[in-house]
C-alpha cells in the first residue's frame, strides 16, 4: 500500500488539532501542480516543520483540485487551518510571490477524516527523510522502511479511532459505495467522508457545470443530495447532483426531479402555488446536459426512486 508523508505548516496543525473536523483542506498556495501520489483512500501522515520534524496525524486523501481561494474558504471554511478568511488569506499571499492577487487560485488536497495524535503519541520520522525535502515523500508498505512506518501508524490509527467512536457514541462511515474497490487495508473502509470532500468531490466529477442549465460560474454551483443526508442518504456521488442554486432549492423542496433515464420533471406545482415557474418549466422532458463520466458516479435509482416517492411534489 503507498501513502504520503507531507510537509504540514505548525500552525495549520495546532489549529486543526483543536477543532476535530470532519475534513480538511491541506492547502497549496502555488495552485500550479495537480497532486497524484496516492489513490483515493490512502494515507496522508501530516510530518511538523522544524524544530518538531514529527509525525502528528493523518488524514485519507479524497481527491485534488484547484479553487479560487475565495471558493476554498466558503467550502472548508476554519477546517483550511485558521479562524476567519482574513487570516486564511494573509496565510496564502504569505507564500506566493504575486502578493496583489487578492484571490488567487490555489491547490487543495482535500483529506477526510483526520486524526491528531497527542503529543506523547507523535512519531519519529523515517531515516530517509532528508532535510531538503520540502514539500513531502511517498512510502509504501511494500518496503521495509515504509512497513515499519505503517505499522506505528496503524497501532495509533486503531487507538483514535476506537477512543472516537465511543466519544462520538457511533462508528465510522466508509468512504465510497461497498461495491466500489476498496484501498488498503480493512481499516480505510471505515473513514468517514465529510461534507467539504462530498462537495469537491460532487462539483468536479459535473465537471463543474450545472447538470440541469450548464452554469458554470462556480460560487453558485452547489452538490445536492438526492436522498439527503439527514434521511440517511450517504456522501457518495451516485447519491448527488450538482445544481444551481436555485434549482437546488426547487430540488430539495420537490418543485423538480430527475428519472431513472436522466430526465428533467418539473412540478406543476410551480405554477400553481407561486402563479410563475416559466424560466423552469423550459426545462421539463429535457435530459441533464451533464453527467459524471464514471458510470458508478451517475445519479442511482435507488436515490432517484426514494427523491420522487418522498420529496417530489408531481
């Protein structure tokens, strides 16, 4: 199994550590370089800067993308690693060399599930770790120095999870559908993904356009669940369609719907509760204009079905 050891900012760390987020964005400032060391669901060891050079957790990486700065804030919000905006921004122009760029686009690696380890738990760095690494280093259990690692990591893995399953009074959720291959060991089956990774995730897979009317302008891009998350719809992007806002909120209000074919339903209700809905009812019969391109991300009927008997008003 190959997982990665990156180079964390102290303050991104402590921060974090204190708030026990769902998910993270382990952010790059320079947003030029697509980051593909690791599958989905590997391990991503966060490794402490100088004078700690230690290993203080792990998170399970989701996916990458870039975003405008601004855009990762409003998805991540303090789980970027500070308090407000502000400081998130002074953090991101601190690294980069176009210092006027008030919104830049940067790298996010985005991490679900992360665990903080106490310091008494913190572990050593390998021996080959060299000092001029800067961004940060793959390993793999295949070789003896990345077993040993894994297994100090492991046994802590084990340790935070069983005290936050009892702490949170549930178990872990796991990351993609059962029927989906799995990575790693048994344990990564059992990470949670968060709702900043839902959303990343969702947003790219729609090739960031809106399935219905093809919008493209991002802040008003949003991942709708089909059957939603407070009635047990998982975090999965079968589960999902990205929507314009305000199609959005027809969706989850059952004013529309889409068919097991992929076909847009719009509700006459529309027109009979609120005397309009023409810029909606264009849309009625008409295909979604995008769809993921993996087969297994494409809206499942499963959803669909539950979405249309309980939420849609046709």
């Amino acid at each position: 199994m190959k997982f990665y050891l990156g180079v964390t900012d102290n303050n991104w760390y402590k921060y974090l550590s204190l708030i026990n987020p769902e998910d993270i964005n382990f952010w790059q400032p320079s947003g030029t370089v697509n980051f593909k060391v690791i599958p989905p669901g590997a391990p991503f060891l966060f490794k402490l800067k100088s004078p700690l050079n230690v290993i203080g957790g792990i998170g399970f990486f989701s996916s990458h993308t870039f975003l405008p700065m601004s855009m990762a804030w409003d998805t991540f919000k303090n789980r970027n690693g500070c308090e407000t905006y502000d400081e998130f921004s002074r953090m991101i122009i601190n690294y980069r060399k176009d210092k006027f760029n008030i919104n830049p686009t940067i790298g996010c690696i985005v991490l679900t599930n992360p665990l903080f380890f106490k310091r008494e738990d913190w572990i050593e760095v390998p021996s080959n770790w060299g000092n001029g690494i800067v961004q940060g280093k793959s390993y793999n259990t295949m070789d003896e120095i990345g077993k040993k690692l894994w297994t100090k990591i492991e046994l802590m893995i084990n340790k935070y999870l069983i005290t936050r399953s009892i702490d949170e009074g549930k178990s872990q959720l796991i990351l993609e559908e059962p029927s989906s291959p799995a990575y790693g060991k048994s344990i990564l089956t059992k990470v949670r993904l968060g709702q900043g990774a839902f959303r990343i995730l969702v947003t790219d897979a729609y090739t960031r356009r809106c399935s219905i009317t093809g919008e493209k302008t991002l802040p008003v891009l949003e991942a709708a669940h089909i059957r939603p998350y407070a009635e047990s719809g998982p975090h999965f992007i079968s589960n999902a369609i990205l929507l314009r806002s305000d199609m959005h909120k027809l969706f989850d209000c059952g004013y529309l719907t889409i068919t097991n074919d992929h076909r847009i339903e719009v509700s006459s209700r529309i027109k009979e509760e609120f005397q309009n809905g023409k810029e909606y009812y264009q849309f009625h019969g008409k295909s979604l204009m995008f769809l993921p391109n993996r087969e297994m991300d494409k809206p499942n009927a499963k959803y669909i079905d539950w979405h249309n008997s309980n939420i849609y008003k046709g």
